[in-house]
C-alpha cells in the first residue's frame, strides 16, 4: 500500500490538570489521502479537535501532553521533528481553518496584511507582491469587490465572509492538507452551503487531502467520502460515508443516526441516547460507550474492544460489530 | 402528538413591531435610524400547538419572544392572550398574565443564576406567586417539577454547575413549568446541545406538551428540529413572516423563495440522495435591518425577482392554486426534499 499523505496512529493525549488526569486521546487512527474527505464526527468532549491540534503542532502545552502514538506526513513522523520542521510544514503542507473566524482572525490588521504575511516571511515576497496575491486569492474564495475589500479589517465582514478570508488565508501556501474544524458550526444555513460548496471545489481543484471535523450528521452526508466517528478519545467505527448511513456498525453511530431530527421526514418519536458521554477523567472500563448501549452485555465491562478490520475493509471498535453488519 | 385544537386561539399576534432606535454622539444622542427587528408580524397559536418560527440569524425571531414575554415594550401592534390585550395590563393583571406565558431560553450555562441551588432557581417563580405554592408545600412541589422533567428530586441542594448542558435545560423548562403556563416560548431551546442530548431534550417536550395541554412557540434556526416538533411554521425574514403554513405544507410544498432555498440548503443526512437534489445557493448576505430592501425585502438575494418586486410590498396570502399564505409576487409551489 502507498504511504498515505497524511496518517495518525495510536495516538495518545493526557491533559494533566489541577483535577486529575483527562484521557482526552485513547489510540486514534486515521489517515487521508490526496483529494479525498475524510470526516472526524464526534459529539463535543470526544477528542476531534485535540487530534487536529496535535497533528498540527498546536496542542497547548501544558497540560496537554502527547504519551503516544504517531503522526506521519508523507511517511515523516512530525511528533518527534525538530520545531523548525514543524514549522516549515505547518501552512506549506498542512493548514487549517477554525470555527470561529473572528477570533482567530487579528482584529487590529487588514485581511490583506494578514494574508500576505505568510508570502512576506515565507516566500520573501514585497508587500505589494504579497498585497496582490491576497486579491487573487479573496477573488478565489468568492468575494465581490476584492481589490477594495483586501485593505479592510475582519470586523467589516460578515460571519460568512470572515469564513471566506479564513479559506483564503489557508490557501495562500498551497497546503496539501486543509483541516476544517466545524468551519460551518457557527454560520447560517444557507452561508453553510455556500462555505461548503467552495470547500469541495477548492479540495477539488487542488487535489487536496480534506479533514472535516465536525458535529453534523448532515454536513457529512454531503460531502464526506470516509468518516471516522469519535467517542471518549477513539475511533469506534470507520467506513465508507455510504456504508456507515447505509448500516451503521457500531451502537453509537445507529443510535446517532436514529436520535436526529431530519428534515425530509417529520418522524414520531425519537430514539435519545440514554445518559451522557463520560468523563475522560474516569472513562469506564471496558468499553467506554458500555453505561449508554443497548446491546451492552457482561463481556463489554471488561473488555475493550479494538478497531477491528472487518471483511468489507470497514472498521467497528464493537465486540458485535459481526453482528451488526449482518444486520 | 396530541391533536391541536384549532379553532381556539389563545395568543393572537397582530401586525406586531418593534424598531430599535440607532444612536449617535455621546451626550446628545440623536436617532439616526432604527434596526426594524420585527416589522408586521401578525399569527395565531391554538391551544396544545407547537407553532415553529425558522430563520436566520437577524431575522427578528427572538425579539419576538421579548416582546411577547413583555420584556420589550412593542412599537406597535396587538397581542391578545385569550382576547384581552397583553400590552394594556399593568400591576396585578399583569402579574397574573406572566404566569400564564413562560420562556426557556437557549443558553443552560448563562440562563441560570450560579449561586443558587436548583431548588432555589425552580423555587424563585412561588416567591413572586406566592398564592401559586403556600410556603410550607414549596419543596415538594420543586421536588415534583424535578421529577417531571427527569432530573433526581434528590438533586435540589445542587448548584446548576454540578449538572451537564442538557440536564441544565432540565431546570430551565422545570423553571418554566412551575407556575402551570399555557404558553411555553422556546428560544433555541436544544441549539446549544450535543446531538445526542438535543433528542433527550425535544423527547421532554414533547411529552411534557401532551401531558399539561401546552402551547409552544418553538423558535430555531434548525430546520430539522423545528419539523420534528412543529404544527405549523413560520418561515421569518428580515422582521417578516414570509411563509406560514402546516409542517407538511412549509417542507413539503414551500412556495416563497427564500423557504425553498432553506430548505435547499440543509444538509440531508443521507449519502444516497446527495447528489439527487434540487440545489438552490443564495448569493450575497441577509440585507442590514436599518435599511432593508423597497418591496420584497428578499428580492437582493431572490432569481424570480423582477419589477413588481422592487415596487410592490407583497402582503402573506394565499395566491393562485396556493394553498397556505405566502409573501411572493411569484409565489409557486416546489417540492424540494427527497421524499423518504
């Protein structure tokens, strides 16, 4: 097999805190190729955006610590490079967009200074040069008047715009990789589609690998061609996106599915999942997902289940999983 | 769900508004314009409906629950709680009023005061009602209402920072629930929650309205949810109703544009049909509020929009084979979702 462009592997993350330990990655695997989706869904709490971080290099530290695992760019394990490399890589191959464009977004200079600051320190380009690119590239991302908009400030934009200048600064490096963290969550539905439509065409255009990382049932169906789901700080189910909507293999993924509301149909009643995602500072043994499912049965307290390869190249972290893909 | 009864209406809005005023200079202050929030809304809820309000952000769909609260004094318009006007009650009519018409609000983190105990925090609407639960019942009855909404009654001493997002919304709907309201105004009551705990939460609901008989306005910018629980819809605009209608009629058969390119735009969480459906992508941002568009205040953003629209007003009915009001010149009936 080819070495993938971008791979994760047992990784570990412990936040050390005032309050104890918090397991916040317990062995995560995935990898993205080139110009391929691959969604992170989890609900808030199960290690998605720490993974990206670490991957990144951005993981706060303290108390975030890494005790494991690997992170391999193009088969370069970038936990153990040296921080010049790091930085190197970070922007010119691998970049990332956040959800909250306004704050991450420095509200004292111009989006154009902003975006050229990477061309100025990393490609040695004049202001003007640089100041010029930021034009193509704010064109690019689709927004009007761009040649006058570069010289204003982020508060002068709307929440989809800012968005927009987030995609565009991203992109000023030409990354192989873009992880969007819930780059949607706090936009409006039909700003949603839009930011989302330019992000598949972008990834498209570009050959890009794409990590989504999101919440949404929904944005994922859309656009995802593998997802990875996350609880308490693993993967516990991987798959192709049709065959995960198609027969979820894990309980937590049918008992999302079947908890939310969905505009096409009006549905009775929904199916809630019983009590609340635990606490990663005291993850129950076994299977961390045992206290809320409904097939839980003895050996489940006990044993954690991996994630096991099954026959159709999909993977479940359940001791049923076999089961459950016979339906 | 418990079947409404339609032909009594117990809160009748009409042609309601609400301009905020925009100010400059420090001293003297002069009004330079107003942001027209809600600009002529006018609807009817029955007894035991959920009527939704959809919309974007900006679109005036929460301070429509302030001025129905009577927390925002209105710049015109009627409201009427089983006829009698809401606006012209003062002192103990009022106080009376406010029992009947409660509010869950969407954040379970700011929404509810950290220094007092739960039972204290459900317990606060007797103090002010205190005809409602003579002192001495007072704890049974918190203890009563936690158990309605599934929490432990034993959780009374707790303080809301012991508890999660969801079970903190909990307390707020026992909170609303303690004076026995008629209408409950739920304002993006499940927006800040997990996935898994929104279903938890909209299950509550829902059996608490068929258990007490209640009246919803359940406001939320998620179209799914508020298919889920609604009625009726109303899709808001720029301050404006610019489609009202059945559950079935706003997602089945939307005829405004701005419903249908919505409805268009949410994700469906089905691979299978993603590349089968209709897509309608709006261009551009919602108009400021200050100044919205002459006429259709969405024909910036709308492909059907020609003369008339930039002219004309259009008013909420019903229009040509229509079959539910609709604010469109062009008004014409779409299916847009996949039907499953």
């Amino acid at each position: 097999m080819a070495t993938p462009l971008l791979e994760v592997e047992g990784l570990r993350v412990e936040f050390r805190t005032r309050d104890g330990v918090a397991h916040v990655l317990n062995g995560v695997d995935y990898h993205v190729d080139a110009g391929e989706t691959l969604a992170v869904l989890g609900e808030s709490g199960s290690g998605k955006s720490v993974t990206a971080n670490t991957v990144m290099g951005i993981l706060e530290s303290p108390p975030g610590v890494v005790t494991g695992g690997s992170v391999r760019y193009r088969g370069e394990e970038l936990l153990t490079a040296a921080p010049a490399r790091r930085r190197e890589l970070r922007g010119e191959h691998i970049a990332m967009i956040f959800q909250d464009a306004l704050s991450a977004l420095n509200p004292v200079f111009t989006v154009g200074f902003q975006i050229g600051e990477q061309l100025r320190t990393r490609r040695g380009m004049s202001r003007r040069d640089a100041e010029k690119r930021a034009v193509e590239l704010l064109d690019l991302v689709g927004i009007p008047g761009a040649k006058q908009r570069v010289r204003d400030h982020p508060h002068q934009f709307s929440g989809g715009m800012r968005q927009r200048v987030m995609i565009a600064m991203s992109l000023a490096l030409d990354p192989d990789v873009l992880i969007a963290d819930e780059p949607t969550t706090a936009l409006d539905v039909t700003v949603q589609a839009q930011i989302m439509d330019l992000l598949a065409d972008i990834q498209a255009e570009r050959h890009m690998g794409l990590i989504l990382i999101t919440h949404d049932l929904g944005v994922v169906a859309e656009v995802a061609d593998r997802i990875a789901v996350m609880y308490a700080g693993r993967i516990v189910e991987h798959a192709d996106v049709h065959s995960l909507y198609a027969n979820p293999c894990h309980p937590y993924t049918r008992a999302l599915l079947e908890s939310i509301p969905r505009v096409d149909t009006k549905g009775t009643s929904l199916s809630a999942i019983s009590g609340l995602p635990p606490s990663l500072t005291r993850i129950p043994p076994g299977c961390p997902f045992h206290p809320r499912c409904p097939m839980a049965a003895e050996r489940c307290t006990e044993e954690l289940p991996p994630l096991a390869v099954l026959p159709s190249g999909r993977s479940s972290a359940c001791l049923f999983a076999e089961e459950l893909v016979a339906g | 769900m418990s079947a409404p009864n339609l032909s009594v209406p117990i809160l009748e809005v009409d042609d309601l508004v609400k301009h905020f005023p925009v100010q400059t200079g420090i001293v003297l202050k002069r009004t330079v314009g107003h942001v027209r929030a809600v600009d002529g809304v006018s609807f009817a809820l029955h007894k035991g409906e959920t009527l939704g309000v959809v919309g974007e952000s900006g679109c005036g769909k929460s301070t429509l629950a302030q001025v129905l609260m009577r927390l925002e004094p209105p710049t015109s318009g009627r409201v009427r709680f089983h006829g009698e006007d809401v606006f012209a009650k003062r002192g103990r009519e009022l106080q009376a009023l406010r029992r009947s018409i409660q509010i869950v609000l969407q954040d379970p983190y700011t929404s509810l005061n950290p220094r007092m105990t739960v039972g204290d925090i459900v317990g606060e609407p007797f103090d002010i009602h205190p005809d409602v639960a003579p002192k001495g019942e007072r704890r049974k009855k918190v203890q009563d209402l936690l158990d309605v909404v599934g929490l432990n009654p034993e959780h009374i001493n707790r303080y809301p920072h012991q508890f999660s997002g969801g079970q903190r919304q909990r307390i707020g709907i026992a909170r609303a629930l303690a004076l026995k309201p008629e209408v409950i105004i739920c304002d993006e009551p499940v927006s800040a929650l997990d996935v898994s705990i929104q279903a938890q939460v909209m299950n509550l609901l829902d059996e608490l309205q068929r258990e007490f008989g209640l009246s919803y306005l359940f406001i939320a910018h998620d179209l799914s949810v508020v298919r889920h629980l609604s009625d009726r819809v109303a899709v808001m605009y720029l301050g404006k109703i610019v489609e009202i209608g059945t559950e079935e009629e706003i997602y089945g058969r939307p005829s405004h544009p701005y419903t249908q390119a919505l409805l268009s735009a949410v994700p469906v969480p089905d691979p299978a049909v993603r590349a089968a459906r209709a897509r309608i992508r709006l261009t551009g941002d919602v108009p400021s509020p200050v100044n919205p568009p002459s006429g259709c205040r969405f024909r910036t953003r709308c492909w059907k929009a020609t003369e008339i629209c930039e002219v004309e007003e259009p008013e909420l009915v019903t229009r040509g084979a229509g079959h539910h009001p609709s604010a469109c010149h062009h008004a014409e009936e779409q299916t847009l979702l996949p039907s499953t």
